[in-house]
C-alpha cells in the first residue's frame, strides 16, 4: 500500500481523524469579543442542544481544554463541598473520575466492577438504599478503557427513583449513541469537541439541568473551572470569560454542520457500526479475538487480545502499521495485555478495510502467522 501521500488515519478515540473541511475552517484568526465569534459561539451552544433535545431542560456551558477539564469542572460546580459521590467503576476513565473527585475534596465512595462488564443499575439501586448519604453519582457511558457501553438509561432511572443527583461522562459516546435529555435524567452531562462530533481537540462542554443551575453557585473551589460562573457571564455578554480556543471552537463549528448534513447521530451511529463490523471481521480472519462480549461493546472503540505469538511486540507492532498508515491505540486493562483500535474519526469502512489490511502487512513484518491469543 502507498500511504506516502497522505497523513496517517488515527485509530485512536481522540484525537482522532478529521476531515479537510474542518482543518480548513481553521485557517482565519478571531477576536474572542468580536460579533462574529460570538454568533459562532452561540451558534455551536444552540446545535448541542439540539443534538440531545435539551433546549427545554438544560443549558450547555463549554469550556477550554481536554475533556477531563470539562469532568472535574463538572463535578466542582454540581457537586457541593459537603456532598458525597458514588462512582461507578469498570474501568480507567471511571478510576480518573474518582480521582478528581477526592482530590477535590468532594467524600467519594467508589464501587467496583469488572471491566469486563457494564455496571450494574441493581448494585446502584442497593448502594443507594443502603447509603443515604450519597448525593452524586458518577457514570461513564462508553468506558473507553475497554469500551463498554454502560447502561445509562437504566441508571438515570435509579438515580431519578432515589432523587441523587447523577453525572454522566459521555465523552466518548456524544453524538454516536442516543442521549435524549427528554427520557434520560441528569444533572450534568460532558463531552468534548474531538470524539464523535470529529472536531478537534482543545475544549469540552457540559449540559446543566437548568433546575439545579442556580443552586451550583459558589460549589466550585476553582476560578478557571467554575461552569456556574462561566454560565452566567456567557449568558449576559456572549463571550467566553477567558481567552476561547478561537480555532477549536469554529472548527468544531464546521464539524457540526457536517455532522447535520450527515444526518445527525443515527447516521453517525450507522457509519460507526459499519466501521467496527468491519473492523471485527477482518481482524476475525487474522486470529484477533476482542476482549469484549458484543453484547455490551460500544462501536466506538475495540479492545484486542495481543497474539500469543512470542514475537509479538506491541511498540514494533505498531511501528509497522503506522508504516502503512495506521496509527493504533495501546490497550488499558490492567491485568492482559491489549491494544486498541478505534472506529471513530471522518473514517469509512473503506479505511477499516485498509486498517485491517495494513495489520495483516504488519503481523508479516513480525513473523507472526496467526494473531490468536494465548486463551481459547
Ligand atoms: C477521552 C475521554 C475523556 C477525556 O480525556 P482527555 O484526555 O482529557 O481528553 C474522559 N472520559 C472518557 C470516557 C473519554 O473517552
């Protein structure tokens, strides 16, 4: 394959492949007080709303920086000092968002799962009961860890019998799976411009129930990351308090139009399936087993069993398919060794196939004749 002429195709969840167009939107300097940012601005705000039909519910409050800005600014302005927060954890993201949460000084209690399954919305409803006390819970929908789809309808229906307050981290699923904030309930909801809308990296948002807004006022121990504050001021100027990411924010613009024009998340969803069908198939035909029961991956990202073969070497592996074109993810499990491939980006099945192929040519350069992993 002559892959010389073009960029590499990123199989990674974010960053992750873009397409021309919105590169392109990226080529023009704005003054962050300037009408026509601002309209930019306002424009993007109204298109997420849109996106989970939340204009009625919740306001959207974007922020700078990589997503877990966007997380941990979510939990300091909704969460108060004196509360307590329950996570739900079957995997990384989870154990990251427990983490901020203590270091915060919010009381966290984690409860742990296996990540190799989803959270259990029976364990939730137990914990709950049992505990009082718990104000918050924070959930992961897509664990990009492994890249299990959590079930989100069934514990915001947990959380809204017991009246807790939950936090959903849809960082990885926004824009792919459905989240209709007309069915699901929660009182903050965050994902970032360079997963599934394709944007690029370098700001996050976060929905707010517009019922618990004003209470939020003053929870926050951080400046930069009070979403209340950063709420009231956008509403009464239009502008973002501090410097916006100018070219993050029009390219994720253009990334938006081009999700409209594709047809929204069901049409994204579609596009995502296909890749990982084609994704799963291929590397089938290679020995590659996924990690995952089907049953509860999401088609955003793949976690595979390295090859049992003993010249398999995860960084030379690498190395060999980015040769060809592909740039892969390593794995995040603690106890196997994996690594991942996304299926995310301005990608089609056509590069999936490509993908596929540039891991056969790969595995050739290895010696390795079958990709099967060492268990059955
Ligand atoms: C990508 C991602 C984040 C944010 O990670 P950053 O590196 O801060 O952008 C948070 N949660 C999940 C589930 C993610 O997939």
């Amino acid at each position: 394959m002559n892959t010389a002429h073009r960029e590499a195709i990123l199989l990674t969840p974010g960053p992750l492949t873009t397409t021309l167009r919105t590169k392109v939107a990226m080529l023009r300097d704005w003054g962050s007080w300037d009408s026509d940012f601002i309209a930019v601005t306002a424009r993007v705000r109204r298109s997420l709303l849109d996106i989970i039909s939340g204009h009625e519910t919740h306001a959207v409050v974007p922020l700078q920086g990589s997503g877990t800005f966007s997380v941990e600014a979510a939990v300091a302005t909704v969460v108060p000092r004196q509360g307590h927060v329950l996570v739900l954890d079957n995997g990384a993201y989870c154990k990251r968002a427990a983490k901020l949460t203590g270091l915060m000084g919010r009381k966290t209690t984690v409860v742990a799962f296996d990540e190799s399954e989803a959270v259990s919305p029976q364990a939730l409803d137990e914990m709950l009961t049992a505990d009082p006390s718990i104000t918050h819970v924070v959930m992961i929908h897509c664990e990009t860890g492994a890249g299990v789809h959590n079930p989100l309808q069934a514990v915001a229906d947990v959380c809204a019998r017991h009246g807790r307050g939950l936090i959903v981290d849809a960082m990885s699923s926004f824009a792919a799976l459905e989240i209709d904030a007309r069915k699901v309930r929660f009182d903050a909801l965050i994902a970032a411009s360079g997963k599934c809308l394709e944007g690029v990296p370098g700001m996050g948002f976060v929905f707010l129930r517009k019922d618990i807004l004003d209470g939020c006022a003053g929870n926050s121990q951080s400046l930069a990351m009070d979403l209340y504050d950063q709420y009231v001021y956008m509403e009464k100027t239009g502008q973002w308090r501090f410097t916006p990411p100018t070219h993050v924010l029009v390219a994720l613009d253009e990334a938006i139009a081009q999700f409209q024009e594709e047809g929204g998340q069901s049409a994204r969803l579609a596009r995502y399936e296909k890749n990982y069908q084609t994704l799963v198939q291929g590397m089938a035909e290679l020995g590659f087993k996924p990690y995952l029961d089907p049953a509860i991956q999401a088609p955003i990202i793949v976690t595979f069993h390295a090859p049992a073969d003993a010249r398999y070497d995860f960084r030379r592996f690498y190395e060999a398919a980015k040769a060809n074109g592909f740039i892969l993810y390593p794995g995040k499990l603690t106890q196997i060794e994996t690594f991942r491939v996304g299926c995310i980006g301005a990608i089609d099945s056509v590069q999936m196939q490509q993908a596929v192929h540039a891991v056969a040519l790969a595995l050739k350069e290895l010696g390795i004749a079958s990709a099967a992993p060492a268990l059955s």
